[in-house]
C-alpha cells in the first residue's frame, strides 16, 4: 500500500470521527446544544485530532527511522570478501541499493516474479540479464553476497512497511476508538481541542528545525570526513588554494573568504546607500501616486534570478566596465584586463541587492511614528534634518538589521559570482582582477566526475559548514544588534 | 467664580498678531473647519476650548502649517502672522515653524537624550555659540518646562525613558528652548498632576510677558485662571470668541453656555 493511500485512510477516519463524535456529543445532550460544555464541532475535532495527531507523528518518527536500521542490518551481512581493492562498503551498500530497487523494476514491469526475485539459489548471470532487460542501471554484474543482501534489503523494508502501516492504523484507530467513548455532554472538548492544535503546531515546528538539524548533521559528517584526509592547518590556516586531483592538493580557505568578503563589500558599498536613499525617498517624499508605481518597480528588481543578473554580468556590466577601465578604454587607464573582476560581480550583487535592503528600511522607516516627524517639523527643522537626525536614528537598530541581512546575503550568492567573478583564488586588494569565492569553488569542486573519497571533493562540505556558520553568525550578530538598540529605545 | 476675576484682566488692546479669516480645512470629503474668523493677539494666553472632536486641534495646526504634512488636508482662507499671509508661496514653512512651536496633544519626545531633546532647535538654527551657551539654554528650558530638578542628574538618559507626564513637560521644554514668538500647545496637561500642571501654568503666564501663547484646554478651570481671551469651537465652528471673564461669566450664545456649564461636549 503507497503512502498516500495510508494518508487518505487517515483522513477518512478524521472525517469520519469527527460527524461520529458530534453526534455522540449532541446525542449525549438530548440534541440541546446549549447542554454542551463545549460547541458540539469540538467534539468532533476532539476525535478526529485524537485519531489523526499520534498516528502522524509515529509515521514521521518511523519514516525517518526505518531507512537507518535496513541500512544497518544490511550492511553488517556484507562479508569483508565482497568489498574489492579500492572500494568501500559505502559503495557496495550503494550497489546493493540499486539491486534492490532493480528487483522491484522489474517486478513492477512484469519480468520477473515475486517468487523469482525473493529465490536466494537463483542464477545470477540469468538475473543480472533479466534486470538488464528491464531496463534497470546496474553498474557491474551482480555477485552472490550483493544480492543476498539486495534481497534482506527488500526483505526489511517491506515488512517495516507493513509494520509501519499496521502500527499507524492501529494508533489512528485506538485513539478515534478512545476519543470516541470519552465524548459526553460534560467532556471539556473545547480545551482538549486547543491541546491537539498545539500539538500540530509544534509538530509542524519540529519538522523544519529536524530538517535544519539533519543538513547540519550531513555536513557535518562529511566535513569531518574531509578533516581525516586533510589537515585542518591547511584548510584554515594555509594561504593558498590549489586543488590536484592527483593529490597533494593545498586548500586553505582564507583567499577564497578574502575574495567572498571583498565582493560582498563592494556588492555592500553599491546597495547600503543606493537602496536606503530610495527606502528614505519613498516613504518620506514620495507622493502616494509615485510610490505606488516605484515600489512595485523597485520590487521588480528582487524577482529577476540571480542567473539573470549573472548574464547581465557577463554581456553588459563586465565588457562595459572593460570599455572604461581596460586597456584602450575610455579612461585610458588599463587597469583591467578581464570582464571577470571584484568590481563587475560585486556591482551586479549590489545591484541585485538593492531591492532588499530598501524594501526591508522602507517597512522600518515606515514604522517610526508619524507623532516623531511632527515634533522635529514643529520645531522648524527641515524634512532633510529631520530624517537624518530623528527618523534614521529612530530607525537605525532595523536598517543595521538589513544591511547585515543582505551581507549575509551576498555572502551566500553564488550565480553571480561563478558568471563574473573569475575562478583565480588569490590575496589582492585590487578590484579590477578576477578573484573567486567560496561559493564558486564549492560549485566547482562538485561538478564533472567526482569521487566522494578524495579531500579535493570533501572540501566543499568543508567550506559548505563554514560558509553557513558564517552566515549564521552574521544573523545572529544582526539579531543583537536589533535587540540592543531597541531596548535603548522604548 | 473666585477663580475667573483672580487673574487680572488687561483690557487694552494689544497688537495683533495672528489674523484669520474665512478658514475653512477639509480632510479629504469631511469638512472640519467652517469659515473660522479669529483674531490672536501678542502677549497674551488665547485658550480654545470645545468638544471632542469639534477641530482645535486641527485649527491650532493650521497655524504654523503643521497640517501640511497630512496629504488630504486642504486649508483654504488666510492666516496672517504678523499681517503676513503664512500660506503664501513665499514663506517657508520651516522658518514659520521655529517662529511659531508647538507642544503636541501626545508627548512625542525623539528617541535621544533628554539633553539631545531640548538642544534639538537650538542646535537646528543654531542658538547657542558654543557648548556652554548651550548647556546653559537647555538648563533654562528645562526649568521652564518644570522638569529640570528630576532630570538633571540624568541628561543623558532617553527622553523615552520617562514617564507620560514628563515626557510631556520635556516636550514643553523642548518647544520653549527654540524661542518662539508663539507657541501653541495642545492640551498641555492633560498627562500631568495638579503640581506639574500648576507649574506649566506659571509657565504659560511668564511666556505671556514676552509671547503669544494659544492653549487648548478641556478643562474650564484652566482655561479660566491662564488665558485673557477664550475661543469655543462646535462642531468645526467657532461659536463665540472674546474675553475669558466674558465668556465664562456672560456668554452670548446659548451652545457656550451649555458647555461650560458641562450640558453639551
Ligand atoms: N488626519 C486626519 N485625517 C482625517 N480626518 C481628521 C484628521 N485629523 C482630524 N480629523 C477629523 O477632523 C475633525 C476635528 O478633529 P480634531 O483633532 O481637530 O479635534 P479636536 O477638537 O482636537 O478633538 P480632541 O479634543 O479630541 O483632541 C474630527 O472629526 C476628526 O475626525
Ligand atoms: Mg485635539
């Protein structure tokens, strides 16, 4: 049985609870509703939540568990002697995987049979044809201990699915079962009710966070991988950057966070005051005609894809900033040699930034009083004087907020960056040469053929985890900030 | 009745110093203000009185042009400061703005200093040569405004961090230290105690000796014992305009004399 028929059963069952434990509940009343504690839908919510919320969190728990436990058991059946020179048992897990989702193909397309493929004396030869046939991918032909753990694999799985769904049924039925009896005129199904929405939210609560702590996790391992085959000195301390597949690789992080943080400020220095100046002139000055046109434009502006504005980098900032500053250009300065520069991705980054920044210090300049803007006019100052020295202030915890929330932004773009950054990882302050960032290596690192054994590839889970503690950081650090100031305020 | 023959009653006339005519304000479709004749004299409290909602506050704005910073407000008529129209093209409504303060109905102090607060005008149109000057002004308004013995161990702290009614009076002090030729307030009191409230008071009769002062008050007694002249508004009308003993003690139109004594409002 699919999930989505459990899930539809489920449902039923709610819908179903929930007219059965109305009517108990009117009944119980002598069909007087005003004799309920409670309206008489809650009785009903009451049994369908009570049916609906333990089932659901029990699938969630035993759908994020069971793939673990089938892999453990599985993987401790492949004897040492089915792992060839030069392989691990990572990978032969990752055959027998194949195998068995083979099997199930060709099942489900009528090659094979149930019995056929559960038969553990069966000719491997013959059914590596047969799998073939049907169109599965297999990398190599089957050998006898991949397939006996293929067939445990399949094995496992289906009786936890069976398990599983027996189990979800059981608990669905048990509690519309309990709800169902406990429903009587004198049951507080109101407060009951406000439990099981709470119980929902923070089921719902819980699945993002577990998502954000599972990336952590995954990063983290491979991360640490990365560190038994490279010396975490090099990696944080070194000074250069230069991957060899053939080994003897140097990846140190520190020119390629120089060349992340070096666009970000100049991606910084274009949107901070571009995007405030406009936030400043349409909610100060604009009239309401003139914002009601600018503000959906300037929007316009956060909808483009970044691989837009990498394009627009490529074809028509970069010649363009050439044509002035290259040699023969129009300064006649020849200080840029390539339309891959610092100052071509970090202008397009801030251009692609000033929507953020500027939405966000609207809203927040929006937000101080109109009462303040009045006592400064009524004192004479100008309108000038008093943004600057009543509205900016009073608003400044919010736009500190903004800005660090773009930087963190900018931190974390990469199309831009690997479109018009240039890949050369080195230390300069000079913003006419190409540099290359983070992002663009981790990019870089994991395209083509990679080998998830090699340092070369494992870096980028490396500089992947550092990236986003640094960002992480950022937002923390823009959290404060706001925190602070605000108290200082009200 | 004590009350209203205590303060003595010049009854010479003074120089005119706000003249309006036919002023009619509208917001947006409501017209708030119908055809408001008003004649506010120098050195002298003018106290607006009505019911809620009948347009003092919206008249008093009109006066230093705060309404322009409502986009559906339109005042029509002239108001003449010192004969000259203020709704002329030609006056900066920022220079009438540091000639005639105000203290707003809700303190609005700026999240700054108590002492960045009452510097605030000084330091816009540059009043004080130098910090000392400064210091000395801003200890000036401060008194003035009643509130220098509580702050004045704590200058620096937020101007937000006080209490409603001191708030209020650091707005007053705030309003005082630009040194305008008039000031308007906007229910001044209405956050204060009895104290605070006598103190601003005395306040409002010392800025009488050298300026213009226009009150709106809800509370009769005030109006009675701080203004020479008082002016009812009903309902966007000015009913009745004229001296305070008169208004208080013989009103002329029968809607004054429901209010004050407390029928309509
Ligand atoms: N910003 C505004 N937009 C639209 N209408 C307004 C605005 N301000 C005031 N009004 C309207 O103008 C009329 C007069 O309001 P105003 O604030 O002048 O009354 P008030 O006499 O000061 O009252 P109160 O004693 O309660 O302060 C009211 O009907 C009010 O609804
Ligand atoms: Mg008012």
């Amino acid at each position: 049985m699919a999930l989505s028929w459990l899930l539809l059963i489920l449902l039923a069952l709610a819908v179903i609870g929930y007219f059965a434990g109305r009517s108990r509940a009117l009944a119980s009343a002598d069909g007087d509703a005003r004799a309920l504690h409670s309206l008489p839908s809650y009785y009903g919510y009451n049994v369908a939540l009570t049916a609906l919320i333990p089932a659901l969190g029990i699938l969630i728990i035993w759908l994020l568990a069971q793939p673990l436990i089938v892999e453990n058991t599985v993987s401790g059946m492949i004897p040492d002697t089915a792992i060839s020179e030069g392989s691990d048992r990572g990978l032969v897990m990752s055959e027998v995987r194949r195998v068995a989702y083979g099997l199930d193909g060709a099942i489900a397309s009528g090659l094979l049979s149930e019995a056929q493929a559960r038969n553990a004396d069966a000719d491997v030869q013959a059914l590596t044809q047969s799998l073939k046939d049907a169109g599965q991918v297999l990398t190599q032909d089957i050998s006898k201990p991949i397939l006996l753990a293929a067939q445990k694999y399949r094995g496992i799985t289906s009786t936890g699915s069976i398990a599983m769904q027996m189990a979800v049924l059981i608990v669905a039925l048990v509690g519309a079962a309990l709800a169902y009896i406990r429903t009587h005129k004198e049951f507080r199904a109101r407060n009951v009710v406000e439990q099981g929405i709470l119980a929902l939210l923070l089921l719902a609560a819980s699945i993002a966070i577990l998502t954000t702590v599972g990336i952590v996790l995954s990063m983290l391992f491979e991360t640490m991988n990365f560190f038994q085959l490279h010396s975490w000195k090099d990696f944080f301390l070194g000074s250069t950057w230069a991957p060899n597949f053939r080994g003897g690789s140097e990846l140190s992080i520190l020119p390629l966070l120089w060349g992340t943080l070096y666009i970000s400020l100049v991606a910084l220095l274009v949107a901070v005051p571009v995007g405030l100046f406009a936030a400043i002139y349409l909610s100060e000055y604009a009239t309401g005609a003139t914002r009601s046109i600018a503000k959906p434009l300037l929007e316009i502006l956060a909808g483009i894809p970044t691989i837009v504005y990498g394009l627009f980098a490529l074809l028509t900032v970069g010649p363009a900033l050439v044509s002035l500053f290259g040699d023969g250009g129009a300064l006649g300065l020849g200080w840029m040699a390539s339309s891959n520069a610092v100052l071509t991705a970090g202008l397009v980054m801030g251009i692609m930034l000033i929507p953020f920044v500027s939405s966000l210090s609207d809203d927040i300049i929006n937000a101080v009083p109109q009462s303040m803007r009045d006592g400064s006019l009524g004192l004479g100052a100008t309108k000038s004087e008093t943004v600057r020295q009543v509205v900016l202030p009073a608003a400044l915890p919010g736009i500190v907020g903004a800005i660090l929330l773009a930087a963190s932004r900018a931190i974390g773009e990469t199309m831009i960056v690997v479109m018009a950054a240039g890949a050369i990882a080195k230390f300069s302050g000079n913003p006419f040469e190409a540099m290359t960032t983070i992002t663009t290596r981790i990019v870089s690192q994991l395209t083509g053929d990679t080998d998830f054994a090699s340092p070369e590839t494992l870096v980028a889970f490396a500089l992947g985890l550092t990236l986003f503690i640094i960002t992480l950081g950022l937002n923390i650090f823009a959290l404060y900030i706001v925190r602070k100031y605000r108290e200082q305020y009200e | 009745m004590n009350d209203m023959t205590r303060v003595e009653r010049t009854v010479d006339s003074k120089a005119i110093k706000i003249a309006a005519n036919d002023v009619q304000v509208h917001y947006g479709d409501t017209h708030a203000i119908k055809d408001v004749n008003v004649e506010i004299e120098d050195k002298t409290v003018t106290a607006f009185i009505g019911p809620s909602g009948c347009g003092k506050s919206t008249f008093l704005r009109c006066l230093n042009r705060m309404n322009d910073t409502i986009d559906i407000c339109r005042v029509t008529g002239d108001i003449l400061l010192d004969g000259e129209d203020i709704y002329d093209k030609r006056v900066d409504p920022v220079q009438l703005r540091a000639k005639v303060g105000m203290v707003f109905q809700k303190p609005n102090p700026f999240p700054k200093s108590i002492y960045d607060n009452v510097a605030y005008g000084p330091r816009i149109h540059g009043l004080a040569k130098n910090k000392a000057e400064l210091d000395e002004l801003v200890e000036k308004s401060l008194r003035r405004g009643a509130i220098w013995d509580e702050v004045k161990d704590r200058l620096d702290a937020p101007g937000t961090g006080l209490s409603g009614g001191q708030q209020q009076r650091l707005c007053i002090a705030r309003a005082v230290a630009t040194e305008p030729e008039v000031l308007l307030m906007d229910e001044p009191c209405s956050a204060l105690d009895p104290i605070a409230t006598a103190q601003v008071e005395e306040l409002i009769d010392d800025l009488r000796k050298r300026y213009s002062v226009v009150i709106v008050t809800h509370s009769m007694q005030q109006a009675a014992r701080v203004s020479q002249k008082t002016a009812f508004f009903h309902l966007g009308n000015l009913v009745e305009f004229g001296e305070t003993g008169q208004i208080f003690t013989n009103p002329e139109d029968p809607r004054t004399e429901s209010y004050i004594t407390g029928r309509i409002g």
